[in-house]
C-alpha cells in the first residue's frame, strides 16, 4: 500500500515539505561519518566541512541543531572497503546516539549506496566477468537501507541510479516492518563534472571507467524526466535534481508529472564555486548563498540539500 502520512510523521518531516514559505526546515545538512577517521579531517575541496570521527561527528550534530538545522543526511565512509560483504554497524552507532541527543527534532537521512564501500568505488557489484551484477547490488542496499533505519534513520536516499533499486527498497523496508519509513530518491542524478570536491569527502573515487553506464547523460531531457517517473512508480516518496543549479530546469516538469515532492542537491562543485568567488572577492558569500537557494525554490525545489544548511538561520533565514 501507498502510504501517504510517511511525510506527515513528525515536525521536521511536515516543515520540510511545507509548500509555503521558505526556511532553514527545508534545507538538509550533509554529514561525513568516517569509520577509520583517528580525528576530524576538514575538507579542503568544500571548506565548512569535514570528514568525521564518531566524536566529531557529534559535537557537530549538536553545534548543527544549536544553529536550527532539523535536516540531515549522512554519508557513512567505512574504514573496509569489499567487493560482496559490506558491513555498516558503526553506522548504526552514529545513528542512535543522534537520535538520542535529538529525538525526533531531528531528521537523519542516509545516503545508501555502495560507492563508498566498494573496493572498486562504484554504486554497484560487479560479477566476475566485470559486468554489473544487479540482484547482488540490490541485495546489499536492501540491507544496508534497513539496517539505517532500524537505527534511527527517519528515511533512506538511494544515490546509486541503479534499474530498480527503488521497488526493491520499499518492498525490503515493508517487509522489515519499516513501511512508514520514506524513501528521498536521488532520482534525476546526472554524471556530472560539479561532483569533483565530493568525492575525496566519500571517499567513492572509481577505480576503472566512470559512472556514465548508470548516471545519466546531461544531454537527454526525456531519460532525466523518466528516470523520475520510475522512481515515483516504483514508491519514492520524495524525488530529487542533482546537480541542482544546472538540473533546475527540470524541477517543476518532474513534479507535475509525477505530483510529489522535488529538492536540490547543491552539489559540492556548486557550493565550492561560491566559496572560492568570494574569497576572490567577486562577490559576497552569503548574499550568493541565499540567491543560489531562491534560485532553486523559484524553480519548484521542496528542499535543498546544502553544506551551507547550518549557516541560514544566521544569514536572516527563518528556521
Ligand atoms: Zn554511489
């Protein structure tokens, strides 16, 4: 069954997809948790954030909800990287001692995907011939997406652009006895050049070739719009442009076909854009902040993912 109140649960979730006004609820923080990290590494291709030790992590999260940031994803970086058997139990650490210290204030997402885990760095197994293995790969987000939400994650978001990974998702969620718990999928997601300072965060480098078999081609505007409409068919609660700026043309087509909810993920290549135009003094941090998220909102954006997330409520943004 369809179920509608997966976005109505609790506070954060309502604001989040509030579809009037515009504040800090509708933009979501994103989070580095490094298993093998010895202490916080700050990023230096995305300045503001860093890769994080448990510890780190945090006292981040605590200093995040302080600034009224209610919107989280997680990108989990483990210290052992496989081919089939891919362990995230200090994950689940991470997720129960934020929900402890926020409740349901909060809302964590994770981002699941096997990019990081992977020794290969890509979002999928491959067999032995090297060809993708597809039940394999669904087999081990299935079990990483539940074991996130078993421990506290409020909903999963697929990154990996997979055929099918949505279906297989809620039907594991339903059937682990998760199905209130939403899906926010990175469904409209580009292999794109902006991604470049993102990638030493997750550690998620490819070993051989790119993601151009899976990720899809900035040329095609119908294979952007029907990569969406699957999602939707397949039990996405929440769909999503990635990058956002460059992808925002496609925002308001892809909610008014499918009729749910669309964000922005303003990827690393477009914040760090900024940062480094400001620090040349070509234009004011903030003030380009705040256009770039009015840009996406304008464009039909429910929410934003943002490593400017923390820093609205101090820009004047109300939470
Ligand atoms: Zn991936």
């Amino acid at each position: 069954m369809k179920r509608l109140q997966r976005l109505r649960a609790t506070v954060a979730l309502r604001d989040m997809v509030s579809e009037i006004g515009f504040g800090q609820s509708q933009l979501i923080q994103p989070l580095f948790l490094s298993e093998g990290a010895i202490q916080e590494e700050p990023l230096s291709g995305l300045p503001g954030s860093s890769r994080h030790t448990l510890s780190s992590l945090l006292t981040q999260f605590e200093k995040d909800l302080a600034a009224g940031v209610r919107q989280f994803i997680l990108f989990p970086v483990p210290a052992q990287k496989s081919n089939r058997t891919f362990r995230a139990d200090f994950v689940g650490t991470a997720l129960g001692q934020m929900r402890q210290r926020a409740g349901n204030d909060a809302a964590i997402w994770v981002d699941t995907c096997i990019c990081s885990f992977t020794e290969t760095g890509h979002c999928c197994v491959h067999d032995s011939r090297g060809g993708q293995d597809l039940a394999a790969t669904h087999a081990a987000l299935e079990s990483l997406a539940v074991s996130y939400v078993k421990a506290g994650a409020v909903g999963i978001a697929p990154s990996d652009m997979n055929d099918g990974r949505v279906a297989h998702l809620r039907a594991a969620l339903d059937k682990a006895g998760h199905d209130i718990a939403p899906i926010m999928s990175y469904s409209t997601k580009f292999a794109s050049n902006y991604y470049g300072p993102f990638r030493d965060a997750a550690d998620s480098t490819p070993q051989f070739g790119d993601r151009r078999s899976y990720q899809l081609d900035v040329r095609n505007r119908n294979d952007a719009l029907a990569s969406s409409r699957r999602c939707a068919e397949e039990g996405a609660d929440l769909l999503m442009v990635k990058p956002g700026q460059p992808a925002a043309d496609l925002i308001r087509p892809i909610h008014e076909q499918t009729g749910l909810p669309v964000g922005a993920y303003q990827v690393s290549g477009e914040y760090t854009s900024l940062v480094l135009l400001a620090r040349e003094k070509f234009l004011d941090f903030e003030a380009g902040l705040l256009e770039s998220w009015y840009n996406l909102r304008r464009a039909g954006a429910s929410y934003i993912i943002t490593y400017g997330a923390r820093l609205a409520s101090g820009m004047g943004l109300p939470r």
